[in-house]
C-alpha cells in the first residue's frame, strides 16, 4: 500500500488556522452577559465546535492506494473509491481532486485533501514536487487495466 500523508508545513498551516478558531471564539463564550450579546454566542460556539473537530481529524488525513481502491481521509470524510469507478485524476497540487462514478451511476467529485494545498498564489510550483509525484503515481495507477 502506498501512503501519501500531508508535509510538516501543511501539519503547521492547519494546526495554526484551526487553533485560531478555538482561540479566538472560546473568550467570547466566557465574556459577561453585557460584554457581548446572544449573537456573539451563537457565532462563537459553532466556530470553536469546527475548530475543535478540525484539529481532531488533522493527525488521520492521508491518501493512499493498494491493489484495488484509493483510500481518502479528508477534514470531513473518508471514502473508499474503487478503481475501477474513477475516471479522472487532477494532477495539479493546488487543485488535488478525483472524479468517480459511484455505484449508483453518478459522478462526484472528492478533493485529495492530504495534496491539495488550496490557494493557487502562495507557493511557488517547483516546491510541490513531492506532491505532484504522488498524484502522477494514483494516476498511472487508476490507468492500469
């Protein structure tokens, strides 16, 4: 099985936002009642829960592939896709995705979360190699007949 897990920088990043979620929105749960209003309750609440359950699925998000499915372990799920169902692999770090067919007959999209690293103006191309390997390496595998 090949096993493709997210760079120390990626780690970094995510920690770094997710940890801001909860740090920024847990004060404005304790503040007095006169301090801040319902509202602000109702917005802070919601982001520490994300901030929360995004720093605890951060240690399990990979990608990896064996003989016949490409296993995917994302922020917010993890799907098992058979070979056979894709039908495309984007191969473009900054935009890491697969189409597949599920069993039902319809196509869907699924971001490769443990490459893609978002924004398309941060990092320079040539510092994405190791990713782009990995997602020539699912490409060619998805290929094979």
């Amino acid at each position: 099985m090949r096993v493709y897990k997210p760079s120390r920088a990626w780690l970094i990043a995510n920690y770094t936002g997710a940890s801001a979620l909860v740090g920024l929105s847990l004060p404005l749960l304790f503040v007095p009642v006169g301090g801040v209003g319902s509202i602000g309750r109702m917005i802070a609440l919601p982001m520490a829960l994300l901030g929360g359950f995004v720093i605890a699925r951060i240690p399990r998000i990979q990608a990896a592939y064996d003989d016949q499915v490409l296993h995917l372990n994302g922020f917010f799920r993890s799907v098992q896709i058979p070979r056979r169902c894709i039908r495309m692999v984007d191969t473009d770090p900054r935009s890491a995705r697969v189409d597949w067919e599920r069993p039902d007959g319809q196509w869907t999209t699924t971001t490769i979360t443990a490459v893609a690293v978002g924004n398309r103006y941060v990092l320079p191309a040539r510092t994405l190699g190791k990713q782009r390997a990995f997602l020539h390496d699912v490409s060619r595998w998805a290929n094979r007949t």
